[in-house]
C-alpha cells in the first residue's frame, strides 16, 4: 500500500516567532549580515554590541523539495538600524525564478522590498494580516521599519531554491530603506547600484524547473 | 521590456472573514450543501430556516493557473451544525492530486478531515496561529466545530484544481464529526462510505501536472 506524508499542525509562537514541528530552523547573526547596508562604518561600528546576536531567524516546514509541493515556515526579526538604514534579510530571487511567494504578517511593521530584473522597485507594507503576494521573477527582502519583532509566515513552492548572490553582483538592491526622521521610513536610491546585462536577465526568464513525480 | 505581474498586499479582515484585492469570491449557501451530511432529514427541517443563508465564503487571489504559481485566499464558515454534525466544507482532493495546501487558523476553532485514497482518516485540529499542512493526496474538508466563525487562510499550488466529485463517489468521507454531547466532538464512521477500487486509486497516482511556461 503507498504511504503517504502525514498530515501536520504547526502552531506559531508569536511572542518567540518560533513554529511547532519544524523541520528546520536556522539563525542570521548579525557578523553574517557584513556587505548588505549602505553604510559599512555604521556595520563596523556595531559589531562590538552586535557581532554575535541573531538579527533573524527562520522556522520552516519543508515536506520535500520536488515541484508542486509547499514549503513554509516563520521568520522573526528584530528591529534595529545600521546608520539610518533599517535592518534587512539578505534578500533573494528564487534559483526558479518564475517561482512566486506569498509572505503574511504577524506582528510588528514590516515592508516587502521587491526588485525585477529589469531594476523595477516596489515596496509592499506587510503588516499584521496582511498578504504579500511576491510573484514570479521579483527579487525581495523583508524590511523590519518597526520597533518590536517583525513575524511573518511565508509559503513558497517547494522547487523554488533561493539565489542570494544575484543582490552582491549588482552592489546591493535599487532602493535602501532608511529612517525618515519623523518617525516613519522612505526609500532612497542606492548609489553602487548596477543594472543587470540583457544576458543575466534573459538567464533569469529561462527558469525551467524539473517536474519531479514520485 | 518584459512586464512582470504586480507584487499586491491583501488584508485580511478578522470580524467579516474578507481579503481586500480579490481576484474572485464565491459563496456556498445551505442550499448548495444538500447531501453532504448523514441526517438527511435533519437537513430537511433546517431548509426553512437556513435554505439562503450562506455557510461559507471565500476571498481568493489567483494570479495564474500556471505550475509553480500560488493561489491563496481566506475561507470563513458559520457555525452550525445538521443533526448532531458540525457544519463542513464540499471538500475536495486536488484534480493534480500530488498537489498539497496549508490552511492557517486564523479565527475559531476548527479541524481539517482527512482521508487518503486508501481510506485512512487523519484529524488536525485548525486553531487560531496554527498552519495545517495537507500533503499531496489527502481529501480534506474543514469543519467548524466551534460556537463563532471559522477563519482561515489557505495557500495552494495554482495548477491544483479542485475535484469536489471523489468524496461523493464514495458515499461521503469515511469519517463524520459530531458533536459529543460535552460541548467537544468526536469522530464516528459513516456507514455509508465505500472503499475506493485499485483503479480510481491508481488514475489519482497518475498525476502528472503539465509544466508551463510563460
């Protein structure tokens, strides 16, 4: 008789971010966050404090990794800023990069920063009950603009992979979210910015998952 | 210049069970649910009262059907109950039925039933903060077994489908979930189910969702 993968519940903990029966879980200190924010005095500068404390971290459920399976999971992330810059997840495009997402808020403000590969930018308010829907072929990163724990649930297909290189070769995403000074956020141009070739772009469009069966 | 589908937020609200930014809705009245309980008579006698009244509603945003998208939306459901049976859902198994879905309590207290094509019975309780996940080729049904609505958000692959024609194949699901007469519920058996037969079985195990590109 085939077996089949068991149903689960897996509650989440929104005073630790924490989800129930995870498969995994992993941790982002702020020494592995080096190279993202504009202002890398202001990174250095932090370290003595902030070196070894954990900026995010995520709890996911991932039943298998073959196309048109689910995988998901929460992310918690403290409030915090380099310079004026808000704290931020490394950021990714997925390795299928018609591969979409859907990010759903829970505690805390937070902002979907999203980038096509055409350098388009967008910004998505994820706030609590909000869905973010991210669809296929947009970079995006989480940004904390709050003062508590940002906690989102997120749900992707399971043969999406995750690129994070593709943010380091352009020197960083279009658009930085920084402090307005008034209590609030804007987003600012991010000078080292370089758009992608015709090439990289067209590699991207190519995304060609494998349909696996079992 | 190639256009790439929108990034959108949806809120989601608690009190009426509504998704701002739809892309559809739909509604199931009393009278749309005929047949699904076991005390058909007690369904009868509810008609006068209840026959428009609607039981469920949906917000969904479905951007495409295409493989590798998501579909995602919330469900809400009154309470009731028909004879000694919580209110339920059509329920369905995926027409790709090697396809998953999470359902994330959000409101009330509910369970995901779940049968497998062989006939086993799985019961996962849905309440508020804890995310259901529902393998590949698992039947499921929500049920409300609580005294307020039932809300939920649901996330599934956009090539799934929907096939609402199995559970009526088999006389119902196995299982039906009543009340237990001490403000709880309990599973009994429906004397009415029967096995599915190595053929309809093996067709389901033959999903082979078709890759798109766009």
């Amino acid at each position: 008789m085939t077996t089949y993968f068991e149903p689960v519940g897996c509650a989440i903990d929104l005073a630790t971010g924490a989800m129930s029966n995870p498969t995994g879980q992993y941790k982002k200190h702020f020494r592995d966050l080096d190279g993202l924010y504009g202002d890398a005095a202001a990174f250095e500068a932090m370290r003595a404090e902030w070196n070894d404390r954990v900026v995010y971290d995520v709890s996911e459920f991932r039943p298998r990794e073959t196309a048109g399976d689910l995988i998901f999971g929460v992310t918690r992330m403290s409030p915090g800023k380099v310079g004026d810059e808000f704290f931020v997840t490394r950021g990714h495009i997925h390795r299928n990069a018609d591969r979409p997402e859907i990010y759903y808020g829970q505690k805390g403000r937070g902002l979907m920063l999203l980038e096509s590969p055409a350098g388009e930018v967008r910004v998505v308010p994820v706030e609590p009950m909000t869905v973010c829907y991210v669809p296929p072929f947009w970079i995006h990163r989480s940004v904390n603009v709050g003062s508590e724990d940002l906690v989102m649930l997120f749900c992707y297909p399971a043969d999406s992979g995750q690129d994070y290189e593709i943010i380091a070769c352009s020197g960083g995403m279009r658009a930085r979210i920084v402090d307005d000074g008034a209590g609030g956020w804007k987003e600012v141009e991010n000078p080292d910015w370089r758009p992608r070739d015709a090439a990289t772009i067209a590699a991207l469009h190519q995304a060609k998952p494998v349909e696996v069966s079992i």
